[in-house]
C-alpha cells in the first residue's frame, strides 16, 4: 500500500469529524423540540380523554337515585386524580332543562357556569343535568410551554335522572 495514499484517506476522514459535529450542533436541538412536542401532545391528549370519561362516569353515577352532587362531583374528581392533580380542574354539575327545548348549547366556560346549579338527590325523573370539568393544561403539563399558555381543556357530560 502506498504511504501517501493511507496519509490521505486519514486526513479526509480528519477533516470530516469537523463537519459531522456542526451537522449534530444544528441538527439536535430540532429532533428534541420535535421529540418533545410529540411527548407533549401525546399528554395533551391523555389528559383530554380522562376529562372525558371522568365525566361520562360522574353523569351515569349522578343520573342513579340517591346521588348527591357531592359524591357526583367527588367521583369525577377521583377518577381525574388518577391521572393528574385534579385540585387544577374546575367541576360543574348543572341543571340542563333549557336544552330540552330548543337551547343553544353554550360555547364558552362562563356561558356554562351562568346555568343554574342543581342537587341531584332532588332531581325529579328525566331532569336533564350536566357534568363539566375544565383546565388550563400548562397547570399539569410536563412542561409548560409559553405556546400553549392559553390552552383550556374542557369535557362535559349529560345525562337523565332515573
């Protein structure tokens, strides 16, 4: 093998350490935002889904006779703390007879918080009621993130009363 030719190959491969260390400078940061948005939005979504069935089980548990609010209330909340710190999620349960009719169904949290409360142990037969949990995600995000600061997450629930 000739010298010179081993000296060269030794120097490209020198001279290209250099590059791939630049390349991985640049190149890092983006894959762990791009991981981590991922992690992020996986969260998001597990946090959201949990609000849901919480609900859907606080509304089934409410609509059975001799239910307080209370232990409709405490049993979402339970199921929620299951996943994160439920103190973080505001809970409504609501009397929802205005949708009976022709109601518009409210948009906003304040538009459902303006509904009327209700003690379920009192409901009559078929009384629509509502059960709403709602959250700002960066208070039990992994990693709050100023882009996502405004984030609310909310899921409600209707139901009957037997």
């Amino acid at each position: 093998m000739n010298p010179s030719a081993t000296r060269r190959r030794a120097r490209r491969r020198n001279d290209r350490r250099g590059a791939t260390i630049v390349e991985t400078a640049f190149i890092l940061p983006v894959f762990f935002v791009f991981a981590f948005g991922l992690i992020q939005v996986g969260h998001i979504n597990m946090v959201h889904r949990v609000m849901e069935r919480a609900c859907l089980a606080a509304s089934r548990l409410g609509a059975t006779d001799g239910i307080s609010t209370a232990e409709a209330e405490a049993h979402l909340r339970g199921i929620l703390s299951t996943a994160f710190n439920q103190s973080c999620a505001a809970v409504l349960v609501k009397d929802a007879s205005v949708f009976d009719g022709d109601g518009d169904l409210p948009e906003t949290s304040e538009e459902f918080s303006n509904l009327s409360d209700v003690e379920l142990e009192d409901a009559e037969t078929g009384d629509l009621f509502l059960v709403r949990a709602t959250l700002r995600y960066n208070d039990v995000a992994l990693v709050p993130w100023a882009v996502i600061d405004n984030l609310e997450l909310a899921s409600h629930s209707f139901a009957r009363h037997e």
